[in-house]
C-alpha cells in the first residue's frame, strides 16, 4: 500500500537506468561526432546555431523536455490515445502528400513556420502504439485471418503513404515490424520464406531469370527424387515452383519497370554489376575510404581527413557512421554497435516482463524499428547494402528524427516503469 | 501455457537476429578497418591527387562569327602545403624565378587558404620553365603543375562591355561552393554576367602519385573521376568592323558611342573612351596592369558608355515634344514666340524666323520654344497641382527607358537621374516651386543625367515608333538565342512621326543643325546636343538613327569637352552610320580629321 502511495508521487520511480544511460550516451556520442563532421576552423565554438551541431544542441534540450513531459503522463493514455495518435500522424502523412516541401527529390516535409518536420519520422512509434493497441486486446486473437489482416494493414497503410512521398528508406523500416507479428504467433515460416524471398530477389537481380529458374527446378527435382515419401509431394513441388518462378520474373519487372534510375543503380554497384557510373558508387566508396581508413584506434577526435576534404556527402546526417569509423577506429565501431545492441536486448528483455500484452507489443516494435534503421544505415556506409538514405537513431544530425526516436523510446520506459500496473 | 512459454522463447530468435546482423557489421569493419590496407592506402592523400580539368571557357564572336575574345594555354604552379616537406627550397625557387621571402609569403597564403587543397603557388609560368620543372617535380612533393587557359583578345575593343576575367576572391569563394581558390571567374562586362554559361563545369581527375611526387595512372581506371564541361560560345551582337572604326574614331577623346539595331535592341557598336587593350588584363600581369590603369588620371577603366552621366541637352527637347504631343498640351501646330537672345526665361543662340512651328522648332533647336512646351505640358496636365502635372511627364519620360537601369546582360549600369517630385519638395519646399523653377528641364539641362547607353535608346524609342527592347551584347549562347522582354512606351506612335519629320529636317533640311553631314542616299534623322557643363567646354552630342524608313541603326554620340554637337558628335555619328549601312567610308578626309583630332 504505502509503495503505491509513493509511485504516485514520484513519475520517476521504476524507469530503467540502463535504457536511460544508453540513451544519454548515444545522444551526447552523436552530438560530438557531429560536431566532428562539420568541425571547421571558421565556426569552432559548438554552440553556434549557425551550424548542423548548434542546431542539433537544441533538439537535444527539446527531447529532454519532451521525454520528461512524457514521464510526466499518465501511463492509461498511451494505450487509450493509441489510435486518435495514429489518425492524426496518417492524415498529416496524406497532408504533405499535397502541401509537403521537396527536399531533394521526397516530398515528405511539413513546413511550419520557420521550422519544417517530417512526420514519416513520427508515424513509427504512432503505427508502433496502433499496433500494441490493436493485438494488445485479449479480445483479439492472432491466428485468426481477419486480426492478421488488420494487424498488416496497420502496419502497411504509412508504409505506403511514405513510399509514394518517395521516402523508401523509412517505408522499408516498417518490414521489421514483421519481427513484431513473429513474436505474436506469425509463423517462423513466414521470416524463413521472407528471407528465401531476399536470396531470390539478390540471385534474380545477379543471375539471368532462366539460369534461376532451371537452377530452382533442378534444385526441386533433386529434393523429390531423394525423398522416399512422395505421397502429394509432387503438387507442393510445383507450387513452390511456380511461386519461385513468378518472384523471379516479377523481381525482374519491378527492377526495371517500377524502381527508379538511382535506386537501380545504387543496387547495380552494390551488386558489383554496374562500375562506370560517377554518383552513387562514389559516395559509398569515399564512406568506406572513410571507415576503413580509421584503422584499429582511429584518427583521434576532429583528425578525420577524408572529413575535412568533404569527400563524404551528408556526413553528419546519413553518413555520420563515416566520422565515428574514421575518427574512433574500429575500437569507436565496435562500441558504438554493442551500445546499440545492448539498448535493443535490453528492451527485448524488458519487453518479456511486462504484464500487459500492449506493452510488450510496444517494446519489441521499439527494438524492431531501431534495429531496421541500424542495420539499413550501418550497413549502407560500409557497403552492405545499397545506399538508402535513413538515419542513424538518436545520433545522426535531425531533429523530426532525434525528437521521434525519443518519443519511440521514452513512451516504453514510462510503460515499463509502470509495468505492475493494470495498463 | 507451453503455449506462451514457447512465444517468450522467441525472443531469443530476434535477439540471435539483431546479434548475427551485428556480428556481420564487425567482421566487416574489423576487415576494413584492421586487417586490409586498401582503405588507408586509398585515403592517404599523398598517393591519390585531385587533379582539376579546367574547360576552356566558351569563345567569343562578333554578329558575323569573327572571333573576339579566344583562349590561350596556360601553366600554373600549384601546392599541397600538407604534403611539403624536405625540400630544396633554393633550388625550386631558383627554377620558379622568385626570392625566398616571396617563397614563404606563398606557402603562408595557399596553407591559410587550406593545409589539404591545392592552391596556386606561382602562375602562368613560361613553357620553358614549365618543361624544366615537370622533369624535376618529383623532388618536390607536394607541388605539381596545372594546366588552365587564358584569355587572349586578337582585337583590343570593347574592353569595357566584355569585361575581365580573374582569380575568384574570398566572397566569391564563399558565395558559390564551386569556386575554389585560384580559379577563375567573370568579373565585369559579358564575362560577369555570362559566367555560368563560358565557365562550362571544371572536371576532376584523380590520379595517383608514388612518394616521389610522379604520376602512376589513374585511379580505379578513371571510375571515379568527374567530367568537364566546356564552356559554351557567345555570340555577341557587336559588328567588329563598326566597333573598330568606332575606337578609331574615340582615339584621344573623352566620351561614348552606342550603336543599337532598333528592331532588336542588340548592340552594334558600343565604345567608351579612353580605353584599355583587354589582353593587358590577362594572367599574371593583371593585378599590376590593373593598379597602373586604375591610377590614370584619364581613367580608362571608367565605362563611359553605361556608367558616366551627363545632361542630355538638346537631345532633351525630342523628349518633351512627345510628352507634350501624349498629353494633349501641345499639337504639331502649336507655335511658341522665341525673341532670340533676348528670350526670357531661356534665351535662344540660333536666329531664325518666329513663331516656329514643332517641326522647325527641332529643325533649329529653338530653346524659348521648348520651354513654352515645357511649361505648358506641365501646367496643362496639372490643372495648377504642380505635382501632379510634374509627376505625369515624368512617368512619360521614364517610360523612354530613362532614370533606371537596363534588365539586361550589361552589369553595373547606373541609373542615372530623372528628379522626382519629392526632391524638389526637400529642395525647395512643398510650395516652392513650378515650372518656372525647373525651366532648366525643358532644355535637357538641370538635374536631368542620363547615360549614353539611355540616349542610345531613345534614339531606338523614336526610330520603332514606341517600343525598344533592353540593349544587349549578346544575340546567343551556344547557338541558343538570348530572349529579351518588348518594352512599350507610354507615347503613341503617331507622336513619333511627328517629331521624326523634325529629325529629318535637323540633318535634311535647309537650316538643320546636322546638315553638314547628311549622306548622299541615306536619309539621316538625329538630333544634335550641346550641353554645358562644370568641367570646362560643353559636351558635344548627338543622336541619330537612319535609314528614315525602316530604320536599321540608332546611335548616340557624346564627346565631353568638345563643343558644339554639330562640330563632333554629329560627323562621328554619321561616319558610324555610313559604315554599317553601306560598309564603307566614302569621306576618307572626314575620318581622318576625327581620328586624329585630339579633345582631351
């Protein structure tokens, strides 16, 4: 009794410390590097507003205020708001469909006034909370076809919204919240035919069609003539058959009829297929000049050369794994990828000890979009994967992203903090 | 239950998931950054050097394809200052013709510039310098030789309009992130103001370079290296031959020729005097031909035709008769009494019959007449409001193309001056003054300046009959025509005829001003201009445009401290015009006597 008396008293009691130092660190580790990528000898001072890092300083106080005013809320609203939050961020996603700003070829900027946010950066953690709402009733029950269906369409409607404001980067974020259904009953198969579905896209893209499609035969006709078994075998063969060959070929249709010229061809020099182009292979190989070139221990702080040539371009936002790799070495990576994955484990742990299934759902939709932008970003900068342009949570430079990612994070640490309760 | 328990589970699925992605990203780096050497190699700047592929800027033609400004090689020696160390520097200054303090100032300013970006450290060296050093670079790391063009002008004209080229200053390093130091950019003239399109876009080649400083190839066979765009090629609008003959003309005076096709606004001719050769302000000669220039007392760095204002005179009284004919106050029949020198408020210097009609008033330029125009224009419109009156002949007046610059291709215009009503209100107070007052303005004296480049213009105003279109100097840009907006005046064209009758008779008639130098068969129409001024004798001006019919050149003339209009302007003027319409000089004697006279 006298311990409830006291949570109510202090909104702070219960927070996870260890999320919270994650946080902090990642902020402030972010806000340096920054810093670094900008550095130059004119504007030295790290407050000046005139630059990406002075700016930057401000929309670290502004995630501050905003994560206090969000331990500051009463936990019930989250769930109970879950919705009225999604509509508003689905309806300013149409909103800048038509009055958006274009920055460099995506329209997906809302100016007002002096300031212009991007709320594709907002509708993760507003599908994350719809999502936890919606499976989080008891009355819902996720092997029935209607709740998957509307459990997708949630997750697809701002997908689809942002891929047409031309934002593929943050569409394909929302693929990870396939994580999230796995962990709600969808079938191991579905992540396993997801990722043959990759493979096949990669192989289709690197191989002819027919060699593909005769290798997956000869493949599939190998696997019948072993089994002893062939009872109905036969017809599944030729479904996976047929469904292998249609991905193949409509692979090749969206590849050359429905992505754009620089998104082909940032495929086709990660593929190593495509060599004498200028642009898109240039900015991946002077990031990897970067990262590679910092060695085991780094350059030092603000000793980065390939920064100060300005040969990366966005360094401090897409890009700022570019400074970290090159200033910060390999030692700099390597912390900086395990505070990333101690943040996502943490929050995976903490997920499975909520009482209430809504936040549970919450938490591992939080570790599912952090680690999409993770693994797209990093992976991009040395050359993983094709150059999609999404920030780097809680350290690129940006404040609809940084104030979005705090948003994301802090409503779970107030759920968690609150886990006892009936939520 | 086993049920839940078995979905708890699943959370070391993801975990294993977000730990292999991780894993792969450390394997990756730990490669890049630890165990492979491509990357430190890559970045070590000594070994891959950015080379700029400068364009050659785009040419430049006269209206029948005659080339006037071209392009010349050039070799500049340029410095790392990162990359500088044990060095001969005796022996390289010894090779590069300079002193060891000039050697330190250098390295001081390229390191200021940038520790890491190549700037230049000696320009334009000789070939032969050139030649020794490329065989001696490699003791010197961190210097290397850039190859770049230069301007060369086979004729020394128009060195006002087309303007210089120059090393970019820090602004415009500032201004524009294309700009590196040491490059290259328009200045003044053409060259300013088409900067974008002769610059082209400069290319990058990066090279690699061993320790001793020499080239070993391309890097990644040239995947990386970034094209040039050669500049593109002007076609101006100015006639070489007109033009030259105009500079010939100009020798040894003070003042301006505009020739303007009035159809199409284009330049033919402009000059402003004295001038300068072009080529002197080329390269590395540049800055001290500049300071040498700028410091003549004649200064002939001083664009006349577009920059120097002058009241137009005579010239003047075209203008309020067409205001006067617009507005209704005065009809092409309306006579004003002229009492010769004992004219009040004007007096009048020619003797003639009187009263004059308008056209004869132009013919002898009859100054009482034009006061009386004056006067009436602004009293008759004001309906006795001063400024309201004032303020309608001066919206006339302006929509001459007076009082403002030029949307065009020519940069730093100046206004010039057409007085507003409030500034004779500060002057003279509200209620302190009327026509009687600026009577000065009838005659083109006063507070009136206009620029020669403006004179020329009314000349074309007059010669289409209302409309004129922004004078320009260049007809196209890589064969693309330049597009310039049709400006139309605020006077019906039935006015202009009007006073082109009186035009006609200034070079055609019996007692006109011009008489003295019509052509055998070209009607001329112009008017002539003498204006008083501070600095000594009166300016001696003209305008004129011919053939009367269907006119295919306007022309102003001003020539400070000459004299009367009809004694210099005027036979200047027409030789300019016998030329372009008849490509000749048939008064040889007359020419001479111009290009060798001496008025300064």
């Amino acid at each position: 009794m006298n311990t409830t008396r006291y949570k109510y008293h202090n909104p702070f009691a219960g927070i996870d410390r260890t999320l919270l130092w994650l946080y902090f660190t990642l902020v402030i580790f972010g806000w340096l590097n920054i810093y670094a990528a900008v550095y130059d000898e004119i504007h030295k001072n790290i407050f000046d507003l005139q630059t990406n890092y002075g700016r930057q300083m401000i929309w670290i106080a502004t995630s501050f205020v905003i994560a206090m005013a969000i331990l500051l809320t009463d936990v019930k609203l989250f769930n109970s708001f879950a919705f009225f939050i999604y509509g508003l961020v689905i309806v300013s996603l149409i909103l800048v469909l038509f009055v958006g700003k274009e920055i460099s070829g995506s329209k997906s900027w809302l100016q007002i006034g002096p300031i212009s946010i991007q709320p594709g950066e907002f509708a993760k953690f507003a599908t994350n909370l719809a999502l936890a709402s919606y499976l989080g009733n008891i009355k819902r029950n996720f092997s029935k076809a209607g709740v998957k269906i509307a459990a997708f369409s949630i997750i697809l409607i701002p997908a689809l919204i942002i891929l047409a404001q031309n934002e593929t980067g943050s569409a394909l974020v929302f693929l990870s919240f396939i994580l999230v259904l796995y962990r709600e009953g969808l079938s191991a198969k579905v992540l396993i035919a997801g990722a043959i579905i990759i493979a096949l896209f990669v192989l289709a893209l690197v191989l002819d069609k027919y060699i593909l499609i005769g290798l997956c035969a000869l493949i599939l006709l190998v696997y019948y003539l072993t089994r002893r078994n062939r009872k109905k075998l036969h017809w599944i063969l030729i479904g996976i058959f047929i469904a292998t060959s249609s991905i193949t070929f409509s692979v090749d249709y969206v590849f050359h009829n429905v992505l754009q010229p620089h998104q082909r061809s940032r495929i086709n020099v990660l593929l190593g297929k495509e060599t004498d182009i200028k642009g898109a292979g240039y900015n991946v190989y002077q990031s990897m000049i970067a990262i590679g070139s910092g060695g085991f221990w780094g350059k030092g702080y603000l000793k980065g050369t390939q920064t100060k040539y300005n040969y990366v371009p966005k360094q401090s936002t897409d890009f700022i794994f570019c400074t970290i790799g090159e200033e910060w070495g390999f030692v700099g990576s390597l912390i900086l990828i395990g505070l990333y994955v101690g943040l996502m484990l943490r929050i995976l742990q903490l997920a499975e000890r909520q009482r209430s299934a809504f936040s549970r759902i919450y938490g591992y939709g939080v570790a599912s979009i952090i680690f999409a932008h993770f693994a797209i970003n990093i992976g991009m900068t040395i050359g993983l994967l094709p150059v999609i342009g999404i920030p780097l949570p809680f350290v690129s430079y940006g404040g609809s992203s940084l104030l979005a990612f705090t948003i994301l994070l802090f409503i779970f640490i107030k759920l968690d903090a609150h886990r006892h309760d009936i939520i | 239950m086993s049920q839940l328990s078995s979905h708890s589970q699943k959370r070391y699925v993801v975990s294993g998931i977000i730990i292999a992605v991780a894993a792969i990203f450390i394997l990756k780096l730990f490669y890049m950054q630890v165990i492979s050497d491509k990357y430190k190699i890559l970045s070590e700047s000594n070994v891959r050097r950015i080379v700029t592929i400068y364009p050659a800027r785009g040419l430049i033609y006269d209206r029948n394809g005659r080339k006037i400004v071209s392009n010349e090689e050039a070799y500049d020696v340029m410095v790392v200052p990162r990359q500088v160390r044990n060095i001969d520097t005796a022996e390289l200054c010894q090779l590069l013709e300079i002193d060891m303090q000039s050697f330190t100032n250098r390295l001081n300013k390229a390191r200021q510039y940038s520790p890491y970006r190549a700037s230049p450290f000696v320009e334009q060296i000789s070939k032969t310098t050139y030649g020794y050093l490329q065989e001696k670079l490699y003791r010197f790391p961190g210097f290397f030789v850039q190859p770049r063009t230069l301007r060369t002008y086979p004729y020394p004209i128009a060195a006002h309009t087309l303007g210089y080229v120059g090393e970019v200053n820090q602004k415009e390093i500032e201004s524009d992130p294309y700009y590196r130091m040491g490059d290259y950019i328009g200045k003044s003239g053409i060259e300013k103001s088409y900067e974008k399109e002769l610059r082209g876009v400069k290319g990058e080649k990066i090279v690699l370079v061993d320790v001793f400083n020499r080239e070993k190839g391309s890097f990644e066979n040239g995947l990386y290296d970034k094209p040039q765009m050669a500049g593109q090629d002007l076609i101006t609008s100015l006639d070489l031959d007109l033009q030259l003959l105009g500079e010939k003309l100009m020798m040894n005076k003070r003042g301006s020729i505009v020739a303007i096709e009035p159809s199409t606004g284009e330049i033919l001719a402009i000059v402003s005097s004295p001038s300068y050769d072009p080529n002197l302000l080329v390269g590395r000669v540049r800055g001290e031909n500049f300071k040498r220039l700028s410091q003549d007392p004649l200064n002939p760095l001083f664009n006349r035709s577009i920059q120097a204002t002058y009241s137009p005179g005579s010239t003047f009284k075209l203008v309020n008769a067409l205001v006067g004919l617009q507005t209704g106050a005065i009809t092409p029949e309306s006579r004003f009494y002229c009492n010769g020198k004992a004219s009040l408020p004007i007096a009048c210097s020619h003797s003639h019959y009187s009263p004059l009609e308008l056209i004869g008033a132009i013919e002898q330029s009859c100054n009482p007449y034009f006061w009386g125009v004056f006067k009436t224009t602004i009293e008759k419109t004001g309906g006795g409001d001063i400024h309201k009156g004032y303020n309608i002949w001066r919206q006339n007046v302006m929509s001459l193309g007076f009082g403002n610059y030029f949307d065009t291709d020519i940069p730093n215009q100046v206004k010039g001056n057409i007085p507003s009503s409030q500034y004779y209100d500060r002057y003279f107070g509200e209620k302190g003054w009327k026509a009687l007052t600026i009577r000065s303005l009838a005659i083109g004296q006063g507070e009136i300046l206009i620029t020669p480049l403006q004179l020329a213009n009314q000349a074309v105003v007059i010669a289409n009959k209302g409309y004129y279109y922004p004078p320009h100097v260049v007809k196209s840009v890589q064969g693309k025509p330049t597009r310039w907006n049709k400006k139309q005046s605020s006077i019906d064209s039935q006015h202009f005829e009007t006073i082109t009758k009186g035009m006609y008779r200034v070079f055609q008639g019996v007692s006109g001003t011009g008489r003295w130098y019509k052509l055998e068969n070209i009607d001329i129409c112009g008017k002539t201009g003498t204006v008083q001024n501070p600095h000594g004798k009166d300016h001696s001006l003209c305008i004129a445009f011919a053939p009367a019919e269907n006119p295919k050149i306007a022309i102003s003339v001003v020539i400070e401290n000459a004299g009367f209009g009809a004694t210099w302007a005027v036979p200047i003027a027409s030789l300019m015009i016998e030329k372009y319409l008849t490509g000749k000089i048939s008064r040889t004697e007359l020419e001479e006597r111009m290009s060798q006279a001496n008025l300064l």
